[in-house]
C-alpha cells in the first residue's frame, strides 16, 4: 500500500544530522546570526573527497581534481580544497581572486568557462591553466603570449554525439586548425591536452567522450604535439533522496494529480515539464536529479571501471595509465553534496481561496532553489519548542517572501508533520550545490543570505562566518561553562 502521506525525505549527513539534532540549535544559530542564513559544513566537503580520492587511487596513478568553484560561493570550501591540497577550477575574474586569497598557486589553478578579452589579457601571464572554449580564445591567446611564456592550455571540446549541441567548447572539425596554432605558436603556448564537460549523467556519452579525446590525442601525437592531459570535467551526481521508494511513490501520486485524482499537489497550472494529454501523463520531469540514487564515487568508479571498444576492452583507468595520461576531473556538486543547509524562520501560515495552506517563511525561491528548478527535498520543520502544534500531517506550499505570484518556495505539495506556526525554523536540506548561489538576487532590497561555516568538535559545533573559516583548527574541548546548553554551543569569532 502507498504510505500516506506522500514524502520526499531528505538524505543527511550525519554531521548535519547530529547538528539538527541538538535540541534548540539550529533555532539558537538564527536568534544568534540573524534568519535566514546559509549553513556549510566543510568536514562533509572533506568526506566527499576522501571518497572520490579513493576511488582514483585505486585505479589511477595521475590524477588531478580540480573543485569547480562555481557551484558554491563559499570561502570556507575554496580554503578547505587549498588545505586537502587538490587544484581549483574558476570561471571568473572574482573566482580567480578568491582561489588566489585561499592560498592556491597558479599550478593548481585552471581556468574554465567563455572568457572575454579583459580577462584573457590577465590570464595569460599568470601561469594558470586556461581551458580553452574556442578558437577565437586560443588565436587570442596566442597573439597575447609572450615569446617562451608556455601558456599551459587545454581545448574544451563538445558534440560528441550526433544532435548534441552545446554552446560551450569546439566542435571536433576545428580541432586541426587548433592543431596548426599550437604548432605555429609553440613556445609562447603550451598544450596540455583535451577537456570536455557533460552535464549529463550518461555513462555511456561520457565514455564515448573520452573515446573521441583519445582519438584526438593520437591525432595530435602525429602532428608532432606532446599532449599529457585529459580532463572529463565534473557532472558527478548527487544523492538527496533517503528513499527512492517513496520518492517514486511521491511521484506517482504527484501524476495522479495532474490527472484530476486524488488530493491536488500543485499550486497553480504546474505540470514540472510533464505533458498531460490523452487521460495520461507524458515525459521526464524537470527534477528528475532529484531521484537518483547512484552516488558520484560509484558513478566515478563506474566510468573508470568502462571498458573501450576501440582499446581491445581495456578500462579507462587502464588506457589512460598506459598512455601515461593524467586524469582531470572538475567535481562542483560532486563535492558539496550534503555540505549545506539554508535555515529560515515561518512568518505566518495562511489559507487562500483553494483552501490551501501557504507557510510564509522569510526567505525567497531563488535562496534555496537552482535556475528555478523545482527542488524535490522535503524541508525539515524544528516547531519551536513548548508552543501547542495542531497534529499532523499537514499538507502545505512553502511561500517566499518577495511580492511576486511566482514567489512560491514549493509548487508541489508538501506534507508536514504538524502545522506550523510563527517562529518555527524550516530546514531546507543539501543546498550547497547551485542551490545556494545560482540564482540568489535581492530582490526589493532583501540582503542576500549570510553563510556560515559550521564545524563538528568533540564538544559540540562552532560556528563561524564562512569569510572567517579557517581549516584546521584544534578540536580541544572548551572550557566547560561555554559547553553547556546549545545556545552557548553556537561559538561567534
Ligand atoms: C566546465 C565545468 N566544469 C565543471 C563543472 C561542475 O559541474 P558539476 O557541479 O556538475 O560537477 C561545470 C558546471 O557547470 C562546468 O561548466
């Protein structure tokens, strides 16, 4: 039997989850730092790396993970990849400056994304990697090298399936004319290898992607040029769902909605980008990431575990170490899965026309919600403590506070299990990747959310500005009176 009422729930990290927790903290971190507020938790970014790391030990012996920074603003992420001593990839000048301020050197530095002349202008002479998007880039860079300057480069490539389009990267046609730079510009350019990155969670594109770098890189060899390089980028997904069975259970019911059956759970004309049609409904939703279940180590081991046709069936970890190729991976979500949460406080819970209950919280959509995908995570309700909750469950949309229709937090129903009331904290789970900073504005004027760094210890959890974090502090325990109830257990620096 379908268990009632339809959830989507949160997987959590354990850190997070003995931070939830402790009774009254995560209440007491708004009273103290001001709600709403943006919550990392840089020890899960660690675990995340130690995972990945485990899997390319075993199989690879060149390897380079380059944290894409563009999937989270947060400075004590930037300084937690510096101090695990991994590389960096930046997609603007502000990116730069910061991976620059974490202690990063150029070496460890790549640079990624379209970039415009301004910033070609700046890259060139700074000893960092650029990841070439276009030949216009790569002639620019050329002509702006100095003689004997060795501008580590790599050509970001893409279409490699037919009917696969993507603005970014070159077509493989306009690889021999890149051929012919390099080799013109030897000396003031450097080239390292090929890169490519999918947003796609398809083993087998990616594979036939590394196939068609490694074709290239042959090509390349016989054009008399050395390259040493190849980096897959990152799309390595994420895992939000603790349970896939009533994930696909919330689901089905969700359809069964649009159909007219059952309990209505979509504000307005929502359909996700299903198409409902013919008594049926038709086609992939917008938030299918959210059903995954594979985690990006197991997706990583997988892709190098792939064998490769064209190889005699060698592995990607075998062919790739044969060829003495190093292996550059740009993990973003891969690597911040589970390392933040966005914490608001409800306003006021209100009925509209429909008989629907909307719980006003002080935060907007584009807070917690990446390029208005709708995020299928039940957020978490900590009733504030002592106040009599009307029993549950209660089925709700979450409403943003910006004077906009569209302002909806959810626009598929949630079930709650009491009704909330002024004061509660809502938990929004797993935030950090895009969720966070994406699409964040501030709009009438709101201030965009503060972030905080917060850390486990043997006595309880510190908790910072992120711009203040510093890694590797001592875990001592603190003198004993400042460790005695939760409020005194939210440490400001
Ligand atoms: C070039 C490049 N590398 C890496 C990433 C990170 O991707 P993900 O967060 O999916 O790992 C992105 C994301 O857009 C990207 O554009």
């Amino acid at each position: 039997m379908t268990p009632w009422p339809p959830a989507l729930p949160a997987k959590v990290h354990p850190t997070v989850r003995a931070f939830l927790d402790t009774p009254g903290l995560a209440t007491a971190t708004l009273t103290r730092f001001g709600s709403p507020a943006h919550l990392v938790f840089p020890q899960v970014y660690s675990d995340n790396l130690l995972r990945l790391r485990a899997v390319l030990e075993r199989r690879l012996p060149g390897h380079r993970l380059c944290y894409a920074h563009k999937v989270n603003q947060s400075r004590a992420f930037v300084r937690t990849a510096a101090r695990e001593g991994i590389a960096i990839d930046v997609a603007s000048p502000h990116e730069l400056a910061g991976a620059f301020a974490a202690g990063f050197d150029p070496p460890r530095i790549e640079v990624t994304g379209p970039k415009g002349e301004a910033f070609l202008r700046d890259l060139v002479d700074r000893g960092v990697t650029i990841n070439v998007d276009n030949l216009w880039e790569l002639g620019r860079i050329a002509e702006l090298a100095a003689p004997g300057a060795e501008v580590p480069v790599l050509l970001r490539l893409s279409g490699f399936d037919a009917g696969q389009v993507s603005r970014f990267g070159m077509p493989q046609t306009h690889v021999e004319q890149a051929f012919d730079l390099l080799s013109a510009r030897r000396g003031r350019v450097a080239f390292l290898g090929f890169a490519f990155h999918l947003d796609s969670g398809d083993l087998g594109e990616r594979v036939r992607a590394i196939d068609s770098c490694l074709r290239l890189i042959e090509k390349a060899y016989e054009r008399g040029l050395t390259p040493s390089v190849l980096d897959i980028g990152g799309g390595f997904r994420q895992v939000f769902t603790a349970d896939a069975e009533r994930f696909d259970a919330y689901v089905l019911a969700l359809r069964e909605s649009l159909l007219g059956r059952g309990e209505p759970m979509t504000w307005g004309s929502n359909t996700f980008g299903y198409h409902v049609a013919g008594g049926a409904v038709h086609g992939t939703p917008v938030f299918h990431k959210y059903a995954n279940t594979v985690p990006a180590d197991r997706m990583l081991a997988d892709l190098l575990d792939a064998p490769l046709e064209r190889h005699g069936g060698r592995t990607v970890a075998q062919v790739t170490g044969d060829n003495l190729l190093e292996l550059w991976l740009e993990p973003g979500k891969a690597l911040v899965d589970h390392a933040g949460i966005t914490v608001a406080t409800v306003e006021f819970v209100k009925e509209v026309a429909d008989g629907s209950v909307l719980v006003h919280v002080d935060l907007s959509r584009d807070a917690v919600t990446p390029a208005d995908q709708e995020v299928m995570v039940d957020p978490i309700l900590l009733p504030r403590a002592g106040d009599g909750h009307a029993a549950g469950p209660v089925g709700v949309y979450l409403a943003g506070r910006l004077c906009l229709e569209r302002d909806l937090i959810t626009n598929h129903k949630v079930w709650l299990p009491t009704r909330p009331q002024p004061g509660d904290t809502v938990v929004f789970p797993n935030t950090a990747a895009y969720h966070m900073d994406l699409s964040a504005a501030t709009a009438s004027m709101h201030p965009l959310l503060a972030k905080f760094a917060v850390t486990r210890r043997t006595d309880g959890f510190r908790i910072v500005p992120d711009a203040e974090y510093e890694p590797g502090f001592p875990v001592a325990p603190r003198a004993a009176n400042s460790a005695t109830s939760p409020v005194r257990s939210v440490e400001a620096s």
